[in-house]
C-alpha cells in the first residue's frame, strides 16, 4: 500500500484561502519587521558572550545576564509566537 505524495504535500501558503491562515500582522506588519526583530536578537545572544567566565564576580553582573537572557527569551516568543 502507497501513500501518494502529491495528496499528503503541504500546500503554500500563498495558495491558501485567508480565512484559513492565521493573521499575524498584530505581531509584525511586515516579512522586513520580523526580519529586523530576528536580526536585533541575534545581536543579543552574540552579546551573552561578554558574561563567559564573569559570573563570578558580582551580583549586578549575575543580574545582567539574567535580564538580558530573559529578554532574549521574551523576544523569541514573540518572534515565534
């Protein structure tokens, strides 16, 4: 027994009726806005570097780092969302 392909394919979205799609632009008006927000997070977690091996040191570098991954974390789930 096959399991044609072609009626299982997952069809773009593009050729999906809106009514069925889920309207995202609340979150980001545009492909360039979702875009930006993704490029801007990466430049946080690049910036989590800085805190390798200074942990250590002090309450308010400690806090730092927490306030900052937290804030990676709520921009991912909003990019993602």
């Amino acid at each position: 027994m096959s399991i044609s392909t072609a009626a299982n394919a997952t069809p773009k979205r593009a050729d999906l009726d809106p009514k069925l799609t889920w309207d995202l632009s609340h979150l980001y008006p545009t492909d360039s806005a979702w875009e930006t927000e993704y490029n801007a997070i990466q430049q946080m977690v690049a910036s989590v570097q800085k805190f390798v091996g200074k942990l250590h040191e002090s309450p308010s570098v400690l806090e730092e780092c927490l306030k900052l991954q937290n804030e990676i974390g709520m921009r991912l789930h909003s990019l993602y969302q």
